[in-house]
C-alpha cells in the first residue's frame, strides 16, 4: 500500500452515449431520440457536476458503428456537444476525443481552444489514431494508413496543435516543417482560463505509451488486473520522467464497466438482463473485434487456441487496440477459459476495459485498492446505462469516497487542468 493522503482519487464518466451495452436504448428512463437531445445532454452534465466528478468522456464518431458488438452507433459531433453542455454546467471537465489520422490540425487546434476559451478552461482533447477501412473509405481511401505512420503522423499533429496553442499566447507565428505537416501561422483565438486544452491519450501500443509519456496529461487506460495495471502506471510515469517531466504531470484513468445494484445479487441481475436484451451476436462479435479473429469459428467448449492467443503476424495492419488485445489474451492466460466460460466471464469482469458487478460500497474498496496500491490515480467510468448509473455514481458513490477521505466534497478549482493538478500525487514506490 502507498500513502496518497495529500490529495483525492480522480473520476471521470465515459459517456458512451446511452451505455456501454446495446440494450441501454430500451430503458424506460429514455425517450427515442434522447441520444440526440440537448435536455438529455444537459442532464448528464448536471449530474456529474452534482457529484463532482472531474471530468465527463465523449467519443467522436468518424463512421457508422457496427450494430452487432457497437453499443452506440450513431453519436454526436463531441466539441460541439460539449460546448452546449459546457453552456449549462460550470466547473465539470469535458473531454472530446478527435482522430489525429482524419483531422487538420491547424482547424482542430483552432476549435479545441475556442471551445476551451468559451467553455473557462474546462476542455480537454483524448488524442486517438482511426483505424479500420471503414473509417477511411468516408474520407476517400481506400484503408487507414499503417499503424506506425498513423502515430509517426499523430506525433507531428500533436506538435503542431501545441505550437499553435502557444502561439495564442505569445502571439509568435508557428514555422513548423515536420515529417508530416509544415505549416507557418498563427492562431487568433485568445488562450483559455487554463491556457490551453488538456491533453489525454487513450492508446495501449508502445508508440501509444511513448506519446502519453512525452506529451500527455492524462492517459484513458485498459487495464483488466491491478497487477498489470500497477506496471502500465510505473511504465508510463517512467516514460513522462525520460521527457523531462515530473510524473505527477500524467494521470492514469483505467476504464472501469459497470452495473451497480443495492445488492450484488440486484446488480448481477441487471447485468444478467441487459446483456440478454442485447442482439446474440454482441459478446462474439465484440471479441472478434478485440482479438482479431472471428470468434464465431472457435470451439466453444475448448479452451483458446494457442494461435489465436499469439501476438498478430503484422501489428502494422492489425485493426482492433492492441491494448485492449494486449490485456484480454493476458486475462485468458491467467485463467484458462473455454471460449463458452470467457464469453460468460465478460459480463461481470470486462472486456478490453475490466468490469466491476456490485455495490456502490463494493465499488468504492475497489476504487480504493486499486488507489493505494499506485496502479491507477482514478477511474474512467463507463456504466451500463448512464442515465441513471451516473445518478448512482454521483449519489451514491462519491459520498462513500468522501467518507473514506478518497473524494473532495466540492470543488476546489476553476479549470480541468486544476482538478487533474490538485488530485493526489503520484506514490512513490
């Protein structure tokens, strides 16, 4: 155990839009069109700044997702939703995620921070790389890029989105000739209340992890063990330390799915219910996605084959999160599932991201363990239907985390980049 006593554990919500499971659409909670209703939005801002939380998620959607193993196909633009949200709520963080393979840096830097600017500084951009022929084909290619040139380009996007941020600061221009973009201007937004958007990174390779560590501030991680979890957190501090940066300056948010009950027998039901209303094909296609192989051709009684299990042939071309994959075949290892008992499995433990069926108290030692133990500086919460799973985190949870000395009783500052600041500080091992 580690002693964190200076500071809180860190919550952020990924908003899925309805919930991470398909069948969230069928709450009685929900109108048909409430994925695209700005009441609906406003309330979930409202509801996480009631229990203040530091920081709400948003997806951008660059294609129609499939509905087979997708929970949400269909979604909003997220800076443009976010800066609605932003117009009702006043101190909750709002993280949109933007693909650095399909984006002009130059015009997404300039959005970013005059969403940033309008909202008191409370945005934050989660840098992702698009994969998938899918994706590229609505922009006019034929594929995405291959995998290093996809990062080798959101290096340089990067680099270019931070100049020009500093830019609106300094009023210097921006000459910029990187591998992939050259560029001389400068931005006319003025800079924001915390300067300039917060930097997240949500992949799990090690070109993920080598830019988490360079340029990050905080990292959406996908860890299924508090073991494994507890080495991505030193490797990644370790990473932000060879950058010449203080390992405080990068916070490590795991993504936690959730199906909360006021008994655990009540929260496996729900679970049991939702994921029983969701099409047949979701937890296999899902796994195919994740693995890289089409799980509907394994023996379901027998347990993964060790070829499946293997690293892929060509990680350049692989299209799935090689984290994601990376911690699901470490989780089968450690467990020796038949397919049939894995399948099962993820409804209670998680896919890509570990899951977590129980209590709010249950989640709360959870949330503790993890904490004390320096494998995470707080969560990422994604539960199975947000609409009322997030009145349960910010009623029910946070209250149990105040009293626990793990969770602040209100706000303490203005900005994203001021809650992340003031959350506990990295342990020392």
């Amino acid at each position: 155990m580690t002693d964190r006593r200076d500071g809180h554990v860190i919550l952020g919500i990924n908003a899925l839009v309805l919930g991470y499971l398909p069948s969230a659409w069928q709450s009685p909670l929900l109108s048909d069109d409430a994925f695209v209703d700005p009441d609906y939005w406003v309330r979930l801002g409202r509801t996480a700044e009631r229990g203040t939380l530091d920081a709400v998620f948003l997806a951008d959607g660059p294609l129609l997702g499939d509905p087979s193993y997708d929970a949400n196909p269909i979604r909003l633009e997220p800076t443009v939703n976010w800066g609605h949200v932003a117009a009702a709520t006043e101190n909750v963080g709002l993280v949109a995620t933007a693909s650095t393979t399909f984006n002009d840096p130059f015009e997404l830097a300039e959005r970013l921070l005059s969403w940033d600017h309008l909202s008191g500084g409370r945005a934050a951009w989660n840098v992702v790389t698009t994969r998938g022929a899918a994706a590229a084909r609505n922009f006019g290619l034929p594929d995405v890029p291959l995998r290093d040139d996809r990062y080798e380009r959101a290096a340089d996007f990067v680099d270019v989105a931070l100049a020009l941020w500093e830019s609106a600061a300094t009023g210097e221009t921006v000459r910029h000739r990187g591998g992939f973009f050259e560029l001389e201007g400068r931005l006319r937004v003025p800079p924001s209340a915390q300067g300039h958007p917060v930097v997240f990174q949500a992949g799990g390779s090690p070109r993920g992890r080598a830019l988490a560590g360079r340029v990050a501030e905080g990292v959406f991680a996908a860890e299924l063990t508090r073991d494994k979890a507890v080495e991505h957190y030193r490797l990644v501090k370790q990473l932000a330390v060879q950058n010449g940066r203080s390992p405080d300056a990068v916070k490590i948010l795991p993504g936690l799915l959730l199906s909360l009950g006021s008994t655990e027998e009540e929260a496996r039901r729900r679970s049991d219910e939702l994921h029983d209303a969701s099409p047949a094909s979701y937890s296999v296609q899902w796994l195919s996605q994740a693995i890289g192989f089409d799980a509907s051709k394994l023996e379901l009684d027998e347990p993964f084959p060790e070829e499946v299990l293997a690293a892929p042939a060509d990680p350049q071309t692989f299209v799935g999160s090689l984290g994601f994959r990376e911690s699901i075949v470490a989780q089968i290892r450690r467990t020796r599932p038949t397919v049939r008992e894995y399948l099962k499995q993820t409804r209670y433990t998680g896919s890509g991201h570990a899951g977590f069926v129980g209590t709010p108290e249950q989640l709360a030692d959870r949330i503790e363990d993890w904490f004390h133990a320096g494998a995470v500086d707080g969560f990422n919460l994604q539960p199975d239907i947000l609409v009322d799973g997030l009145e349960v985190i910010a009623d029910e949870l946070v209250p149990i985390l105040r009293r626990r000395g793990l969770y602040r009783h209100e706000y303490e500052t203005f900005t994203l980049r001021g809650h992340l600041q003031a959350a506990s500080p990295t342990p020392t091992f």
